[in-house]
C-alpha cells in the first residue's frame, strides 16, 4: 500500500474546496481516507492564512511513515516550518515532453502535412495546364487571325464568280432581243 497526502475536492460546483488528506493511491480523488490534515481554498486571496490550513506536525509524521505528497500539498508543506526546520522540500518538476504529442497525433499530423503538399502540387500543375492552355489559345487565335488573310483572296474569288453568274450573259442577251 502506498500513501498519499494530497487533495480530495469537496465544495459545490464553481465554488471548489479542498480537503488534504492522506490516503492509498488507489482510492479515488474523493474517496476513503485514512486522515483528514487540513484544508485549502482556492478562492481565498494568496496571502490569506484561511488559504492553507495543514496541520505540519501530523503531515511530518505521515511523511516519516513512508506517504509521498503530491505537488500541489508539496509547495505547501515545502512554505511550513516545524522546529524551524522546512515540513518538506519541494523541487520543481521537469517535464520536457508533457506538451509533445502521442503517436497517434504525430501520425495525423504527418497525414495532413502529405495532404497539403498534394492539394499544393495539384494546384500548381491546374495553374501550369492553365497556363498551358491559355498560350496555346492565343497561338490559334493569332493562327486564326493569319489564316483569313492569307485566305481572303480565295474567299473574294467565289464571290465574283457569283457576280459574273447573275451579270447577263451573251447568250441571254440575244434571247432577250428575239423576244422584242
């Protein structure tokens, strides 16, 4: 069995306060306990006394049996004296990789970065076929532009033979004489 001395919530809800208690690890947050120690408040200012209510001397003999405090109860029993001794000394934690994402995050975060490279490359090769497709459009249109020209004289050609069809030919003028 191994002890505890930490927080176990009471209070109602948005209005939290806590009891420190000392207790087996495996018990839930506001389960049994084995001792009640003292209290803390959170909604009191920082530098009031009614904060942290800890009975040192039982924390001290609970310490001495073998019970861990958490981090919190630790920065409080690390501001108590007893004997003018500190009740305990804390030191702060360091955890480099508790902002690191789990593997699975890694793993969707990977997807998502080959995602946004496709959709970039897919969009750079639609504007490079646009591109494409616009210069090759303006070759026809200049292509079109040189083709009538050159064509032209073929064009008017047909047209004047039309012309000379509906002029009178010699052969109509003579049957128009006979008829007068």
């Amino acid at each position: 069995m191994s002890l505890k001395i930490r927080l176990a919530r009471g209070g109602s809800k948005k209005r939290p306060f806590y009891s420190v208690v000392v207790a087996d690890s495996r018990m839930p947050r506001d389960g049994r306990n084995i001792e009640k120690l003292g209290t803390y408040d959170p909604r009191q200012p920082k530098d009031s006394e009614n904060r942290v209510k800890i009975d040192a001397e039982k924390a001290v003999a609970w310490i001495k049996k073998g019970a861990k405090p958490t981090d919190r109860v630790a920065r409080f029993l690390s501001q108590m004296e007893v004997d003018g001794k500190p009740v305990y000394t804390w030191k702060a934690g360091n955890n480099p990789n508790k902002g690191e994402p789990g593997e699975k995050a890694k793993e969707r975060a990977e997807e998502k970065v080959g995602k946004v490279a496709a959709r970039k490359e897919a969009e750079k090769d639609a504007k490079e076929a646009a591109k494409v497709a616009k210069v090759e459009a303006k070759a026809a249109a200049e292509a079109e532009k040189a083709a009538p020209a050159e064509d032209a004289p073929a064009e008017e050609a047909p047209a004047a033979e039309a012309a000379a069809a509906d002029a009178p030919t010699e052969d109509a003028a003579k049957e128009e004489e006979k008829k007068d």
